[in-house]
C-alpha cells in the first residue's frame, strides 16, 4: 500500500539530492501504516510531522509528491 509522509515547518532534509520538506509529501510503500512509520522514522530520523493512509489536501502541498 501507499502511505504518505509530511514534514513539519522546521523539519527539512536532502535526499538523493532532492529537498523534502513542509511543501511536499514523501510517498512509502508499506505492508502497513506502522510499517511506514518504522521507515519514515529510520529515514527522517525521526523528524517528520505525520503518515497518510490517503492523499490529504494538496492545497498545503504545493511541490506535490516525491516517490523515494
């Protein structure tokens, strides 16, 4: 399944030279939403605001989606 992770106002990475942060959504492919979680944590580090089991308004979402 498809989960969906977003930032916090100070919660900024760099991934494969991409820039994640409260203007975009991460995309995780999951068995489950704690699944996402657990990897969400490993990948972020912990910082990272919540986890979608659907899209939520992509009007606070300006940069849309990035698929890691």
């Amino acid at each position: 399944m498809k989960y969906y992770i977003s930032f916090g106002q100070i919660h900024t990475h760099s991934i494969n030279n991409q820039t994640i942060d409260k203007d975009c959504l991460v995309e995780i492919e999951a068995e489950s939403k704690m699944e996402a979680h657990v990897r969400a944590m490993d990948w972020f580090k912990g910082k990272f605001h919540n986890v979608y089991e659907e899209l939520p308004d992509m009007n606070f979402f300006p940069r849309g989606v990035i698929k890691l």
